[in-house]
C-alpha cells in the first residue's frame, strides 16, 4: 500500500512516498481505509527531530495523527465495530500512522464517524478536538461562567476550544489577525484582540484559565491576566516533570524536563496559578462525545483547505507557514 514515510530526522527533506505492506491486525484492533486524514502542527514537527526524546516512533515511520475512513476488517477480540462502519481516530504516539491508504487503529481510540460530517470533516476534529476536551475540561475542569484565554484562535486548535469552551458555558478571549476577528467571533469569542493592533497582556483582565497553543513568551505573559487560583495549561511546552514521570520516563528526563519548566513554574506559583504541560492521549470513547456535540450541530468543523494525497507533502508545508484558518485536510478517497 502507499504511505507518506519519514526514513530519517531532518524535517520534509526526509518524507517520501513508499510502497509498505498493508498491516497485520492484533486482536484489539481495526483495519480502516483511509478516506482522509487531517493534519497537526506535530505532524511537520515529527520530522525535525522535535520530539524524539517523548515520542514511541520507530523509523521508518508513517506519518499522520489523525483519520476517518471505512473499517475493512477486524480484530478476534472488538467487540464496536463492524467492517462497513464509518469511523474517525487519533493514532498519535500509537506507533502507527495515517497518512497511508490503510491503517491500523486500536479499538478503544476509535469512534463512529457523526453521520453529519463527510469525511474530510470528521478527520479535521480528533486531535484537536481531543486535545481541548482533556485540557479545558479535564485539566482545567472549566466551568459555567468562567473565562478562558485561548490565543491563536483562528488556527486549527483554536476554532476547536472556542467552540468547546462556550459549549461548557465559559466566556472567550482569543487574538488573531484583523482579516480573522470576524471568524473567530462567529465561533462564540466574546473578547478578541487583534495582535497587530494591541497586546492582550494589556487588555483582558480577571480570566481563570489560559489554554497555551503559542510558542515564546506567550504563556509568561499570560500569568498577568489571570487570578490567583487558576491554570495554565500548555500544549506547546515547556514539559515539565510530571509529564515525565506520567509518560515512565527515566530519572534523567524528568530531571531535565523539571529544569525546563522550572522558570514558568516558579512564575506561576508567584501569581498563584498551577501550570501544567499537556500531550494529548488517543480516547475513542471522549472522541464518541465529541461526535455528539458534533451531530447535534454545536460545534462545527472549520477546514482551511484540503490536498489530495499526493499532495501531502505540501499539506505538511502549507501548514507549517502558519497562516491556516482551521484545519488542514489530505483527502485520499474522493466520493
């Protein structure tokens, strides 16, 4: 079958095409035709090296985090799904990839596809929409009323948790870029600033949790808008111990990725704010939730643009350019 493989670290140099066998089966698991897979920023990060010392991948390796497609066969012990079901997954850090024409998915990350989404649709949402639902509801177990700060609004994570977070009844600040305001508003943020225009440092106030989706020193000036007992969480770093320790690392890498977040936590402590690091987790039965929220027509997909699959490497290269509104899509079968 035909995959997009990394053979080596050095970023999209080292992607190419290849012919692999099709994938054997384990038990507790599925065999899904891809339809289509969407892309995350990790997905051209992989390839760097960015995240070898947290990642299980074994090169060569298929790339890809996230799918929807057909399950053509399963596994002795799955007992959810069937072949001809219609299903969307995360299969990141499973070991496996989605960029391919077929895929191995463990049964538990698996979710039936919402019937109101086409393909290129469902696969747009589960690392994104996995990624939100464990860090706004689970870490940062928001609640009616509150109000959270989560920047960069108008890209794939972010038209995700605002939506998200106004389904959990919270209000929404967010910065993007002047051409966005009106995006992001229509998805329920109630305070947008426009980052060419202002800085958010300056202008929100009182907020009781910040979702950490932009590098630099975002998140340290994020401590200044929030009150004493609240939380960051951070998708993008720095690490910290506990997600060492969480992931059974060695006492080497949790002692570095203590050095590593020593500075934000200190910063945070001060202020008294708890910062957390977040590494999403595959969840089919969190993804099924989603789905809910997603056939009932709460939340919707937001799609930038969609490649075809021999196209994937420039997907990965129009993502990294960081100006996507929504979510990037590879669609591999059309219908």
């Amino acid at each position: 079958m035909k995959a997009l493989v990394l053979k080596r670290y050095g970023g999209l140099d080292q992607v190419a095409f290849a012919d692999i066998p099709r994938p054997a089966l384990k038990p507790d698991e599925i065999l899904v035709q891809v339809h289509a897979t969407g892309l995350n920023p990790i997905d051209y990060m992989i390839p760097k090296g960015t995240f070898k010392p947290m990642l299980r991948f074994q090169l060569p390796a298929t790339l890809g985090s996230d799918l929807a497609g057909v399950v053509v066969e399963v596994g002795s012990r799955v007992t959810r799904f069937q072949p001809g079901d219609a299903v969307f997954a995360s299969i990141f850090d499973l070991g496996t990839g989605a960029l391919a024409e077929f895929a191995v998915v463990p049964e538990n990350a698996a979710a039936l596809k919402p019937a109101n989404l086409d393909f290129v649709q469902a696969a747009s949402i589960p690392m994104v929409g996995l990624t939100s639902w464990q860090a706004l509801k689970e870490r940062a177990k928001l609640r009616p009323g509150q109000k959270v700060f989560i920047p960069a609004g108008s890209g794939g994570i972010g038209t995700f948790a605002i939506q998200l977070a106004k389904h959990l009844g919270a209000k929404v600040g967010t910065t993007t870029s002047t051409g966005n305001v009106e995006l992001v508003k229509s998805l329920g943020a109630d305070e947008v600033i426009d980052y060419k225009q202002q800085k958010f440092e300056k202008v929100l106030r009182d907020y009781d949790a910040v979702l950490g989706t932009v590098r630099g020193d975002a998140i340290e000036k994020s401590l200044r808008i929030l009150k004493p007992k609240s939380n960051v969480v951070s998708l993008v770093g720095p690490p910290d111990a506990a997600f060492a320790r969480a992931r059974g690392m060695n006492f080497f890498m949790k002692f570095v990725f203590g050095l590593l977040s020593r500075k934000i936590i200190r910063h945070a402590k001060k202020r008294g704010v708890e910062y957390s690091f977040l590494f999403v987790h595959p969840d089919g039965r969190q993804l099924a939730e989603i789905g809910e929220l997603l056939q009932a027509g709460r939340i919707r997909p937001a799609i930038d643009k969609v490649f075809s699959f021999n196209q994937a490497k420039e997907a990965l290269a129009y993502l990294e350019q960081g100006r996507a509104k929504g979510k990037v899509v590879v669609q591999m079968v059309k219908r």
